[in-house]
C-alpha cells in the first residue's frame, strides 16, 4: 500500500462572512438587472437576425463573455462595461444560437452587424470577431 504524503503549505478555506454573503447577492442581483437590460436592448421583439424566426428569441454576445472577460482583467476595462455594451449582442433564435455555440453551424459574417464591428474595434478584437464568424461562402449549409 502507497503511503501519502501530507499537503503542504495548502491554506484552509474560512466560510464566507455574512458582510460577505450579501456583498455577493447584490452583485449578482445588479448583474442580473444589467443582463436584462442588455436582452431587451438587444432580442426583445425581434427577429432573428439569422433565419427570421419571431419566436424563441435570444441575444448572443458576438464576443463571448469569456473573451471580454479576459481582456477586461488584462487590459484593465470594467467587465461589466464590456459585458453589458448592446452593440456587442444581435437576437439570434434558440436553435440558431445553440448550433453556433456548439461549432456545429457558425452564424456568417454577414448578418454581424456594423456596431459589433464598430465595438470590436474599439477595444481591438476585430480579429476576434473575423475569426468566429466565417464569410457566408464558407459557411456550411444554411438549411
């Protein structure tokens, strides 16, 4: 039998303050008013930008929250200003959005609209945006 060796130099975790707890409640409550705003802003009674379809209506971030996430903590941005901007979103239909996110049909370049590129720029990701969204002729089949 293999006998273990002891962590070292691991701090134990200390349970979260009640200060602490409701900190964290109202970020989350401020967070989720902003994500609402940004989809009434961005899909509420529209269609979508990629088949048409009226119903099932999400807003996509044409920039993921990741990759603002990230260049956020990196170049010093506030997230929330990034993650919240509408000219990053369109309103993309369920299943459209769900096939983009898997890799399995990429929404084309085309449909994007100008003030994504316009926000892309702005904080230097238009390449990311490129790089996501392939050009209609080389999208895959569009039903």
């Amino acid at each position: 039998m293999k006998r273990r060796k002891a962590l070292r130099g691991r701090k134990r975790l200390r349970p979260a303050s009640d200060k602490q707890k409701a900190l964290r409640g109202a970020q989350a409550d401020a967070q989720k008013a902003l994500a609402h705003s940004w989809w009434e802003a961005v899909a509420k009674n529209r269609p979508c930008a990629v088949c048409g379809r009226p119903d099932r209506v999400q807003g996509h971030h044409v920039l993921s929250q990741q990759v603002l996430r990230r260049h956020a903590r990196r170049f010093g941005y506030d997230v929330l200003v990034l993650l919240w901007d509408p000219r990053n979103g369109i309103p993309v239909c369920e299943p459209d959005h769900a096939a983009h996110t898997s890799a399995r049909r990429r929404i084309p370049l085309d449909v994007i609209p100008a003030s994504a590129f316009e926000f892309a720029d702005e904080i230097g990701l238009r390449w990311q945006v490129e790089r996501d969204y392939p050009a209609l002729d080389k999208a895959q089949d569009r039903r």
